[in-house]
C-alpha cells in the first residue's frame, strides 16, 4: 500500500546570471564610488578646517605682538580747530540807519551760539559794525 518514498534529489544551487548579477555589480560599484567620494570630500574639509585654524592662530600671534608694541588705548587724534571765520566787513552806511547793523549782529550772535565764532571775535566784529 505505501510506496516507498524517493530519495530527494539534492537542490543545486543555481547562481544568477544575466540581469540579476549585473544589478547587483552596478549597485555595488555605485556604493563603492559613493562612499569613496564622501570620505574624499570629508578629508578636504578636515584639510580646510586645519588651515583655517592655523591662519586663525597666526592672525592671534600678529594681533598680540602689535598689542605688546602699541598701547592698550590710543588716544585719538587731535580735531584740527577750526578756521576762525573771517569778520563780515564794515557795511556801507544804508540810507535808512541802523536795520542793517541790527541784522548783522543778530547773524554774528548766531555764529557765536553755533561756536563757530569766540566771544574776543564777536566783540572785535560788533566793534567795527558800531564804530
């Protein structure tokens, strides 16, 4: 009634061949170069990142030999003073009288309030408007 059962054959492993094997090289290339690429690259930026500190460090040393040189704080330059505005000549007597040397003593006191004449200049310039 039973059979005898048949002896299994062995299964051969059988290796793929065509598509499958070239999918396999092409991924497996690519990886390869991607990888490649990427620790070339990390490399450069190690690379950049050191010379990047090494400028950083010497640009450090020159700052402090140029401090040990100069002073802490320099004072700053001296303003030039300035040029003492020439006195407004004595104006010809107007015909009316005295609006015109009022004006020009309101202008010169403005100049006094701005600070671009001193007091001894006004005196002198308002002296030779009432003289």
């Amino acid at each position: 009634m039973f059979r005898p059962m048949r002896p299994i054959r062995p299964v051969r492993a059988v290796r793929p061949v065509g598509r499958p094997l070239a999918r396999g090289l092409v991924v497996g290339g690519a990886a390869y170069a991607a990888g490649r690429a990427g620790a070339r690259r990390a490399a450069e930026e190690q690379d950049q990142d050191r010379a990047i500190a090494e400028l950083q460090a010497e640009q450090d040393r020159a700052a402090q030999q140029q401090a040990g040189q100069q002073p802490a704080y320099a004072p700053p330059p001296a303003a030039p003073a300035p040029a003492p505005a020439a006195a407004p000549a004595a104006p010809a007597a107007p015909a009316a009288g005295g609006e015109d040397v009022a004006s020009k003593l309101a202008q010169l006191a403005q100049l006094v309030q701005q600070g671009l004449l001193t007091p001894e200049e006004f005196a002198a310039a308002k002296a030779r408007l009432l003289a």
